[in-house]
C-alpha cells in the first residue's frame, strides 16, 4: 500500500469518485480528490480528503494538484457517450491541455507513477467497419485512424505519455479503457453511454406505460461493456505494476445493441417496442476488446458477466429516477 499522497484527477466524474471510494476502502487516507465542477455535482464526494476545484487544462492548477504526490491518476476529460463526443470534437481534443500540463507538473515535483486513462476510441477505424469485429489488439491502434476528435486526443496523450518516460523517467502507465459503467454515473443529459441509457429509456417506458424505445442505429453495431469494479481493480493493477506499454482494459463479452436491450428488458420485466433512429450517432459498427495481453501479463481480465452488473446499474438508476420524480416525463 502507498504510504505517500494520492491524488485522484476527474474525481468528480463517474470513475474517479469510485477509485476515491476504493482506495478509502483500502485504507489509505492521504487522498487529493480534483474535479472541475461545483463540489454540488461531483457524482462521490468524501469529504475525509482533500477534495479541490481545479481547471485542469491550467499549468498553474495541474501544478497546484501534483505538489506532494506520489501518484496520480489522470481520469480527467471533457467527454460522454457517443451523442457527445461525436458533436463536441474541439471540446474533447482541448483536454490534450490537461494531460500536457498534468504531465509536466509530475515531472516538476518527482511523482513516482503517473496513470493515464485512454481509451478504445483510439483503434483505426477501418478494424471497426464490421459488427462480426474481430477484437482489438493493442497493436491495431496504428496505422493511426481513431475516432475524430476524442480518440485524437486520447492517442496523442498516449504518445505524450510515453516519452515522458523514455526522455524524463517519469513512470507512466497507459490504460485503453473500454466503456465503463456502473452505478454512481452519467444517466441522462446527453453524456450518458449507452447501457445507462438503455437502462433509462427501459424504465421510463416502464413507468410511463408507453412500452416504446429508442435505439440508435440499427441495434446491430456491437460493444464491450466492462463493470466499474473490474476497470478499478485493473488500472491499480497496472499502475503498480511495471509494464510500460498502453494495455485493454475491457471486457471481451461481445453483444449488440439489441441484445443490450434485450438484457435490461429481461430485468425490467418488460418487452417494448423498437424504434431505430439510423440519423442518431452510433459510432463505429463494432468494437471489442482482445485481452491476450493483460492475461499474458497478469494472468487476469474484467470477469463481470454483463448480465449482472446491468442488474447493479438499472436498480441505482430506477431509484434515482423514481427519487427524482421524473416518472411521468417523456425523456428519449
């Protein structure tokens, strides 16, 4: 266990509040939690940390976040779903700033680790055109083609934190994230992904009677979804450890959007009707995960069967949209 300072980057958003509550759970308690936003907002706060509001795309609040750390974790990002980040390119790309300036303020006060969050939205394109995708080896993210916009950002980051490395030493650890969800996170206002917002429209239409759904796409296109305990349990995995290159960190259980809808409908008890918006964003056809290489490495996976962390995720968001008393309201 680390003795020294940790500080916690994007702690207000869906997986840093998680890693802050994981890391209390294991008992340390020198913690520097960041975020942007009102402290109002943050999904976790805890107030037993340091808890600041910070811009980090500012050099002078990066610096601010790493004096006296002995680890960082780098979740910030101006990003959400797909219907997101397909319509806010220059927005995602500007959180270039925040690993740029992030870095060179570890290197300034001698952090020992550095953890990065990329993540699958950095994979060429062109591997991606099918939803039979073949998945995703670390190596397929070059020739480089990745998503516009965020993967941009996401990829150059990457690059910025290899050489970090290899000209200042300053040990840094890449992870390729591939879409996280869980409770405690993203439901509504357009920066939802996909499962939670499945699991909102299924409610919805459940509590409302009208026995309709939205899906974007055609439900074909095919995903990965990995539970918010196995992306904890792999990016301190991987921060402690000594492997240097990006590494998936991703489940490999391969489903469509319809067969995610069919999944919330079975633990809502409902069949609903389908309406597919081919206009709305659905990114690319198919993505998957190939863990070959942290099972070589670690001889580990994310091992959650989707199955049950959808269970775990649509209760936390039927309580929150029942406690919220938007029940009778006709939310896409």
């Amino acid at each position: 266990m680390s003795s020294g300072k940790i500080v916690v980057c994007g702690a207000g958003g869906f997986i840093g509040g998680h890693l802050v509550a994981d890391l209390l759970r294991q008992g340390h308690r020198d913690i520097r939690a960041v975020d942007i936003k009102p402290f109002d907002e943050w999904y976790q706060l805890f107030p037993e940390v340091e808890n600041l509001r910070l811009d980090l795309r500012l050099r002078e609040d990066c610096e601010t976040a790493a004096r006296d750390a002995e680890q960082i974790y780098n979740l910030a990002a101006d990003m959400g779903g797909m219907g997101y980040i397909e319509t806010h390119r220059c927005l995602c790309m500007l959180s270039v700033l925040i690993n740029t300036h992030l870095l060179m303020a570890a290197q300034k006060f001698g952090v020992q680790r550095y953890f990065y969050a990329s993540s699958a939205c950095v994979y060429n394109a062109d591997k991606q055109r099918d939803p039979n995708v073949t998945a995703l080896k670390e190596e397929d993210a070059y020739p480089a083609m990745p998503e516009d916009g965020y993967g941009w950002e996401k990829l150059f980051s990457e690059r910025m934190c290899r050489h970090f490395r290899e000209d200042f030493g300053l040990q840094t650890r890449v992870a390729r994230y591939h879409n996280v969800y869980g409770p405690h996170g993203t439901w509504d206002g357009g920066r939802e992904k996909a499962p939670a917002a499945i699991c909102r429209k299924v409610i919805q239409a459940k509590l409302s009677g009208n026995l309709e759904i939205e899906v974007w796409g055609d439900g074909r296109q095919t995903r990965s979804f990995m539970y918010i305990d196995d992306c904890l349990h792999g990016t301190q995995m991987l921060t402690a450890s000594d492997f240097t290159d990006p590494i998936n960190i991703g489940s490999s259980e391969l489903v469509s959007i319809n067969q995610l809808v069919d999944l919330v409908e079975e633990i809502a008890g409902v069949k609903l009707k389908r309406n597919y918006n081919l206009n709305a964003p659905k990114g690319v056809n198919g993505r998957n995960s190939d863990n070959t290489l942290i099972q070589k490495i670690f001889g580990w996976e994310p091992r959650t069967r989707l199955r049950d962390g959808l269970e775990i995720t649509y209760r936390w968001i039927y309580d929150e949209m029942v406690k919220g008393g938007v029940s009778v309201v006709n939310r896409a």
